[in-house]
C-alpha cells in the first residue's frame, strides 16, 4: 500500500490522505484541516471499504450552500484513483 494525497477543492480540509490496498480497500484515511470530529467519524466509518462503495456512499453529499464536502471530496479522489488506475 502506498499513500496517496489529495488536494481538497471547497472545504476546510486542505488535504486528505489515504491508502488503498491491493483488493481496493481504504484505510488510513486522514482529513488535514475540516471538522475533526465529522472527518474523523467519516475516516473510521470507511476503514476497510472498497473504493467503488465509499464513492457510491458520498459522492454528491454538500457542505451547507459549497457545492461539496469533505465525504464528497473523498469520493472525487477516489474516482479519480480509479479513472488513472491507481486501484
């Protein structure tokens, strides 16, 4: 497994590292900046899922009137990893 990092677009996380391993599972998911107790809650409640499941989980959830969130922006960096392959 290899850490990845992805840079967050409209939230108040800056960044949000993770790991995927070699079945496509996510661990180790890590909000740099947001609200510490929604992204922990977020990081912990998809430990272990598959990739495809968590973007089909939070794909589309916003964040007040910002078009987005941090559960969402996981799910674009993880649709990103599996449109280059990465999983």
């Amino acid at each position: 497994m290899s850490q990845r990092t992805f840079a967050t677009c409209g939230t108040c996380s800056k960044f949000i590292n993770f790991e995927i391993d070699d079945n496509g599972c996510l661990h180790n998911v890590q909000f740099v900046g947001g609200c510490q107790g929604n992204t922990t809650g977020v990081a912990r409640l998809v430990e272990g899922m598959k990739a495809e499941e968590v973007v089909c989980r939070l794909r589309g959830i916003q964040c007040g009137h910002k078009g987005t969130s941090c559960p969402d922006q996981l799910a674009q960096a993880l649709e990103k990893e599996l449109a280059e392959g990465g999983i």
